[in-house]
C-alpha cells in the first residue's frame, strides 16, 4: 500500500475506514468487476467523492473510504452514508451485513482491520443479522469476543448469564434488566423509557437481586449484563 498506493491517489498520511459489502457469489449475474464497480459508483454518488480504491474478494466487495479528520463522528457520518448506498445496491446486488472498520491511521493497521471485518462478516451470517449496516466501534465487548475466538462460549454465557431471571415471569423484569443496563444504571432514565414510576423499576430490581443472587446495580454486575445482553442481542435472540 505504501508503494502503489499513491498511483491510485491514496494518500495515507489522512485517516481512513475499510467497509466490507457481503455480496452473495450464488447470484452469477454480474461479473467481479462489474460488481466492484457498481459499488464504488454508488459510493461516489452517494457521497459527491470520486469513486474510491476497491478490491473484489470472494463473497465481498471492500472498499477504502478516507475520513475528513481522525474523528469518531465522521465515522458515524460514513456509516449514514453507507447504509443509503447499500440501500441503493439491494435491488441490483443479493448484500448480506455490511461492516465498517475502526479508524485506520497508519499502513499497519490495514491488515489487522481487513481480519477483523472477515471475522464479523462470518459471524454476521451465523446469527443472521441480514443486511444490517454494522460500525464496529458500535459492537464494544462483542468485538473483543470475535477477535478471541470464542463466540459460541460467549453465547453460553449470555444465557446462562440471564436464565433465571428470563425464565422467572412473562419477561417483564428481563426487560426491566436490559433497560436498566442500557441506562448505564439509572432509575429514572431507565423509569422514563418503560413509562413506570422509579418505584416500580427498584421494586423490579430487588426482585432481580433475589431470583439471580446477584446485585444488578453493581458495577461488576452491569458490565457482566452489558456483555450478556449485547451477545444476545447480536445473537438475534
């Protein structure tokens, strides 16, 4: 990349993300190249820039998209972007999850996102999440999980993690449980987005401390549920 990347008007002195399109081979409608060259042109259309370096791989199509500055709010702007071109390409391309790499800052950092894409792009199809547009500054612990190797015992304990508080009611202190968590513990944030009095949601709790025999308020709690219920959620499940 060092050596032939500026006869291809890569500069790599400024930042720059890899997105991986998930392009199903079965279809045969299109040659390779006429694949990779529709989804550069709908990158430039998309976006107003010229049409960016792209390489053609077996069952996807990845393509370099340099950033404005080394900042995380223009990944999330590519990432608008992206979602409006794959949009655009279903009707033409059989697309499954598309990924979008963290910030690639200097030429090392290339292969080392190249991997990771690969290896969410197949977990992507054993949860089948579909054609979602997936950043993956946005997986958290998950994306650690993936690099490590063990997805399916990280799947194990997720459901272990919440069994007997799922399977206790008619899911509604799960629920309670997840909100919670995604309110980085908060009572009333956690109340206002079930729309219960703050009562209620520490009432839940306490019942959720005495069936799992854990504090859910806990520090050591909360990144164990973070974990779990992200897994899941993941998971399809």
């Amino acid at each position: 990349m060092v050596r032939r990347g500026p006869q291809f008007g890569i500069d790599l002195t400024h930042p720059h993300v890899l997105v991986r399109f998930t392009v199903d081979d079965a279809q045969g409608q299109m040659s390779a190249s006429a694949i990779q060259s529709l989804v550069t042109r709908t990158f430039a259309a998309v976006m107003s820039i010229p049409a960016p370096p792209a390489v053609r791989l077996p069952g996807a199509v990845i393509v370099m998209v340099r950033l404005p500055h080394d900042d995380p709010d223009d990944v999330r702007a590519i990432q608008t972007d992206v979602t409006t071109i794959a949009e655009k390409l279903t009707g033409q391309l059989s697309l499954g999850t598309t990924v979008i790499s963290g910030i690639c800052r200097v030429p090392g950092d290339f292969p080392h996102a190249h991997r990771e894409l690969r290896d969410i792009g197949a977990i992507a199809r054993s949860f089948d999440w579909g054609t979602k547009v997936i950043a993956l500054d946005d997986l958290g612990l998950f994306r650690v999980i993936v690099s490590s190797g063990h997805v399916k015992e990280a799947l194990h304990f997720a459901h272990s993690y919440v069994a007997a508080v799922r399977d206790h009611d008619d899911g509604t202190l799960l629920a309670t449980w997840r909100a919670f968590v995604a309110a980085d513990g908060k009572v009333q944030a956690t109340a206002q987005s079930l729309d219960v009095h703050e009562n209620t949601i520490r009432y839940r709790l306490g019942r959720i401390r005495e069936i799992c025999r854990r504090d859910p308020t806990s520090l050591d709690t909360m990144l164990s549920a973070k974990m779990a219920f992200q897994v899941l959620e993941l998971a399809g499940q």
